[in-house]
C-alpha cells in the first residue's frame, strides 16, 4: 500500500502538468520554419514514432527540460533522415564528378605536356600513404589517400596554381563528401576529396601552397584522410609518379605528361580488372546460390574471398574468378 501511494504521489505532478501538446507536430512546425527542409514519408515517420512515445507518457510541462531535449532529438531524427535521402548512391557520385571532369576535355587535341615542379607543393603535411593509386578489391582506386592523424595539421594545400572550378558535398556517407576541384590552365586537374571543411569559392585563383580547406572524413571514408586525385586532359595519373609523398617533395623537377602512355597504364589496369568477376552481394543470397550463378564451388568462393565460415552480409562485394 506505501508503494502504491509513494507511485501515485510522484506521478501526481506529471499528471497536473499534462497537456495535449503534440512534441513530433512542435518539431515539423521549427523544421519548416527554421530549417526549412522539406520532410520525406521517412522522416514524417521518424517523427510520428516519437510521438506514438510521447502519447505512452512522456506529455510533460511546455518549459520543462525534458521535453526541450525530446523535440531536439525529433528535429535531429528528422533532418537526418531529410539529409540521408537526398544523399547520392555511389554509383551517382562516381558518375557525377566523370560527367563533370569528362565534359571539360571533350574534343581536344591531346598533347604532350612538360609539367615544371618547380613550384608544386605536397598538399599536406601528412607524409603516411593510407591507401595506393591502383586496383582495390573489385574497382580502381584513383587516387592517393593521405592518412590524417589526430592533433596534427589537416590544412589541406593547393599543389599546383590554378583555378577553383568545382566545390561539391555528395553527403555525408557517399562519393567523395566534401571535395573541391582546381583546373591549372594547362590540361592539369587536381581534386582534394573527404574535406573537413573548405575555404574556397568557384572563381577563385590560388597559388600553390594556398589553403584550400581542412582534411576530414566526410563522404565514403573510414578514418580522416585526404583523397588526391590528378588528370591531364581528363586522363587519370598516379599522383605518386609525380611526387614523393613521403619525403614530401617531387621525384623530378620536370615530368612529361603524355596521353598516350596515360592511356596506356590505364588500359593496364582495365585488362587486370577483367580478369575477374566480381558480386554484390543482397538480401538474401547465400553462398551456394553465388557459386551456381558463376559456376565455382562453394570451397573456391571462400578460398577467393577469404571467407572461414559460411555467413555473407548484404552489400559485401565477392570475388567469383
């Protein structure tokens, strides 16, 4: 009986407070006014959960605490969920900046190009290769990933003079995040990926060394680094032909550029990818039926991907020759 009082007592308060104010309807009500976002079914959802909570008892006081922390969190949940659909697969990503680059090369005539290094910069501070300009797992990597360790400089430099053509989010888990591209004026790309932040606008002119941003994690990254990728007449090249990321200066004071032989490693690298097949996996395979569909045991499938028992998630990418 003393509990039961003691129960009714502390919740006598709540219960005088109450009012039938709706803390998910609050939260769409500060999203369109504040934020002005446009809420999806998903995100309505989110929000309706929220208040599905609310009406098992969390009504409370219209300036209590409590309820001030609860509409944060259902703004919060909202707009998250507003962010992640508007985000780009990766697939869109990648086709979006190839569009891009590809345009600004259409047409023409491809030239040898004496590349002076004299006044390149490395452009960061870093000097740890996190991950090589190649083949990775079942796709080309195009860059050179420049791991950024806690508590040191992440200022993100431009490596060689030019002009600010591109700056772009792709979202936070998908593409290159924050990235910002530089045309140099002379067939000569450079892109700067995963930005913490940048300070430049389209229209800027640099000089090398000029910052650019902060290096961060922003995008399809697993740990701050900076992705630098380099083009000459839209044509991919390993940024580590060209400098000596781990002294942090170049290999020659001047490099020639030439499509043919651009043209050339890449075709390298394509012949190594269509050496082997490779699946995504989904909801609902297994690994019988992936080694039915390509025509190799279940032993194999495992021994080409490492695989020690038989479980496979959704999204994993399979090597199958």
């Amino acid at each position: 009986m003393k509990l039961r009082i003691s129960i009714f007592l502390l919740a006598l308060p709540f219960a005088v407070l109450a009012k039938e104010d709706n803390i998910a309807e609050d939260a769409i009500q500060r999203l369109e006014e504040n934020a002005a976002l446009t809420l999806d079914d998903d995100a309505l959802e989110s929000l309706k959960e929220i208040s599905d909570n609310s009406d098992a008892g969390l009504h409370m006081h219209p300036g209590s605490t409590a309820k001030s922390e609860i509409q944060e969190a259902a703004i919060e949940t909202a707009a998250d969920t507003a962010d992640d659909k508007n985000e780009m697969s990766q697939e869109e990503a990648d086709a979006e900046l190839a569009a891009f680059t590809d345009s600004a090369f259409a047409g023409k005539e491809l030239k040898k190009l004496q590349l002076d290094m004299t006044t390149a910069i490395v452009p960061t501070e870093s000097r740890r290769i996190a991950g090589p300009y190649g083949i990775r797992t079942y796709r080309m990597h195009r860059g050179i990933d420049l791991g950024l360790c806690h508590g040191e400089n992440r200022t993100i430099v431009a490596a060689f003079a030019g002009k600010v053509v591109k700056v772009r989010n792709q979202g936070r888990r998908k593409g290159y995040g924050k990235y910002v591209i530089l045309d140099h004026g002379n067939g000569l790309t450079t892109l700067y990926a995963h930005l913490a932040s940048w300070n430049v606008n389209v229209g800027d002119e640099l000089q090398a060394g000029d910052t650019i941003g902060v290096g961060g994690n922003t995008g399809r990254s697993f740990g701050a680094h900076l992705h630098f990728e380099m083009r000459y007449e839209g044509i991919y090249i390993d940024p580590a032909t060209i400098f000596n990321f781990e002294q942090g200066t170049f290999w020659n004071v001047s490099v020639e550029l030439d499509p043919e032989r651009l043209l050339a490693a890449e075709g390298g690298f394509q012949k190594e990818l269509s050496k082997h097949r490779y699946y995504k996996v989904r909801s609902g395979d297994c690994l019988g039926k992936i080694a039915r569909k390509y025509g190799i045991s279940i032993q194999r499938l495992k021994q080409l991907n490492n695989i020690k028992g038989n479980l496979i998630r959704p999204g994993q990418v399979l090597r199958c020759s």
